[in-house]
C-alpha cells in the first residue's frame, strides 16, 4: 500500500459513462461521491459529454468534448463507447499532468487508462469493479469470444495493478482473488429508497388504469436483462388468467419500440410501456406494483435495482442465476429458472397467493434494513479510503 503522509487527497475519478444518469453505474458513482465529498479530501470527476449536472461539497464535475453525432449512449460495449472513451483518455491524461492526483478511482473500463497512467506517473488506482468486463463484452457481442483470452489477461493485470479492488458482490470478488488483487474491498450496492425522497404520487402512471395483479419491471432494456423472457412468460400466464397486468418502466424511446413490436396481440393491452421516470418516484410506483421482477439472464454483478426492490416490501420475483442468488434466497423472494415455462409459473403461483407476497416482502423489507444500509456503505468506503 502507498503511504500519502496525509489525509487530505487529490482524487480522480474516472466516470466512462453519462453522468449523472437514472440507471445503474451512474448511480453507483452517485453513492461515492456522496461519502467522499464529506471528507476532507478533493475529488476531480471526469465523464462523458452527456448527462445531468450534480453539485458535491469538494468535487468538480469535467466533461469531455462531445464527439460528433455521438448521443444517447447505452450501457454496456458499443462502438460508440470506444470513442467516447478514446475522448477521455486524451482529456485524463491532461488532468493528471495538470493537477497530479494522489490516487486515480477508476470506474470500470477506466481502468486501463488509470494503468497507464500508474505506469508513466506513478500514480496509484482503485478499480471500481461494476462488472466483469471480459464477460460483459463477450455476452454483448458474441463475435468478440475469440478473443476472451486476451481480455481475461488485460482485467487481470488491471486487478493486480491497483491499491484495491472494490467489487460490488461476491461473485466479483471471488475474480478479483484469484487474479491476486492486492487487496479486495467488497462494496454492496445499497436500496435507494434511503437516499431519495418521494412519496406517493397519484400520476406516477399517467393515465394508466390496472386492474389485477400487477408485475412491474424497473430499469434499462438491454437484452441481457431478460424482456423477452419476461414478455413470453406473461403472455404464457395470460393463457391461465387474464387478471394481471404488466409495467415496465424505463429504457429509451427506441429500445421501447423495439420491445412493443414483440409483444404478443392478445398480450398488447395487458403489456405497459411507460418510459423512464425520476429515482425519486420509486417509492410511488412500488407502491403501485404486487410484484416486483428481475428477469435478467446475463452477467455476474447483481443489479441495483434488486435492492430497491427488496427494501419496498413488495415480493421479487427474480431468476435462479448467480446475478440473483448471490443477494437473493427463498426466504426473501421467489426465484425461478431462467426459462419460459418456469418463470410463467411463478407468476401464476404469486398472482394466486397474496398470503406468500406479504410473506416475502416483509422478509425483504427486514433484510435490507439489517444488511444495506446507506451507513454501511459509507462506513465501508470510508475506512477503505482512510486506509490509503
């Protein structure tokens, strides 16, 4: 471990995504720099062109220029990325000859920018390990898969290059230990329903009447999340029961008309598309929703939502994959196989049985209150960094 000699820090952190944005990593960023803009330290953040403008005590917001006809960028590999990131990479480097941080916090791929730097400057890192990035590429585009190897050796030197990794789970965490981090800090995500005010709100669906069980699904519509699966398991319950609704909140204008173009005729006035909506009316549309689903059948990391979820003391219905049952168990929601037929029948089970949906949620609802804290997240981070 390096010795800075004092508490006061410069900091980099490296945000290769749209900042500030209403979905995962973004969020995630959100969270640091929230419990390290109450230390003492200075915290210099560099992100993409878009984005929504938050103030911090103690930290400065960069951008990079925006790239010509680059917009509405999506989680995840894209060619659009690459360049965004090639952007990043000359700005960094600027930053760190200008202002000569103490430490780089490096977000996912910045990671390897931030080794450069270590190698050129003898600037120590953090890697922020949102994901596995060999895995999440390959999943993404499949043609990629020839080159796994390789990347497998890029993200290990990465690991074995910084300070400390902070996984956000323990299947994360398990990569980083036998790529032999130095040291490996596992930072939860946490339910956001702590951190972001908001109550009811009568509105929250528009003019959207329900009427039978709802199922709601929150977040982006990357396929790796599993829409299709969700909308072939409901149009399979609609066989059974035709008292049941379907919402499904956020995704971009064009990724929801994609989806629309899938769903079943006799499914289409029963499948809700109602577009993004403020963090701050998650609280409300819980409160809206009888079941809350993650059909995700891709990646490692669990995803944020889960917690929100959980916290509502609304039942989950989740798939039976280690993204899911690293966090999730029977006890505290309803897990099924990534498939059809077995997510159809959960849904069945849970739209019949109001008594297991109270039972789960208020199992739900004491588990985050007893795990993922917003405290335990600071507390985590906190003496991770006062540990440098």
């Amino acid at each position: 471990m390096i010795d800075l000699f004092c508490r006061d820090m410069n900091i980099l952190l490296l945000a290769p995504h749209p900042f500030f944005q209403h979905r995962g990593t973004p969020i995630a960023v959100d969270l640091v720099l929230r419990v390290l803009s109450e230390r003492d330290d200075h915290i210099e953040v560099l992100t993409y062109h878009e984005g929504t403008d938050i103030n911090y005590p103690n930290v400065k917001l960069h951008r990079i220029p925006a790239p010509l006809f680059i917009k509405d960028l999506s989680p995840g590999f894209s060619f659009k990325k690459l360049v965004c990131d090639s952007y990043m990479f000359f700005k960094a480097m600027g930053m760190v000859l200008r202002k000569k941080p103490d430490i780089i916090h490096a977000v996912e791929e910045s990671v390897f920018m931030a080794m450069m730097f270590k190698g050129l400057f003898q600037i120590a890192y953090i890697y922020d390990m949102d994901s596995s990035m060999p895995q999440q590429m390959v999943e993404k585009k499949t043609w990629l898969s020839f080159l796994l190897p390789f990347l497998r050796l890029f993200e290990r030197a990465a690991i074995r290059g910084a300070e400390v990794v902070i996984p956000v789970c323990e299947a994360l965490g398990d990569i980083a230990q036998k790529n032999d981090a130095k040291k490996a800090v596992i930072l939860r995500d946490i339910s956001l329903l702590e951190i972001r005010e908001g109550g009811e709100d009568e509105d929250v669906l528009g003019p959207l009447s329900l009427k039978g069980t709802c199922f709601m699904y929150i977040g982006n519509l990357e396929p790796y999340q599993g829409i299709d699966l969700l909308i072939d398991s409901f149009e399979r319950l609609l066989g059974k029961t035709e008292d049941v609704e379907l919402v499904i909140v956020g995704g971009s204008t064009s990724s929801i008309k994609a989806y629309e173009k899938k769903v079943p005729c006799r499914a289409i006035n029963k499948v809700h598309f109602i577009g993004p909506r403020p963090l701050q009316l998650m609280n409300a549309l819980f409160q809206k929703a009888d079941v809350l689903v993650s059909p995700r059948i891709q990646g490692l990391n669990t995803p944020m939502k889960v917690y929100s979820y959980l916290h509502s003391g609304r039942p989950v219905l989740a798939t039976d994959l280690p993204t899911h049952t690293q966090v999730l168990t029977s006890e505290i929601s309803f897990l099924a196989k990534p498939q059809i037929e077995d997510f159809s029948e959960a849904m069945w089970t849970l739209a019949n049985n109001e008594t297991l949906r109270e039972k789960l949620g208020k199992c739900a609802k004491r588990f985050i209150e007893e795990h993922n804290s917003f405290s335990s997240f600071k507390g985590t981070l906190s003496e991770l960094y006062d540990s440098l």
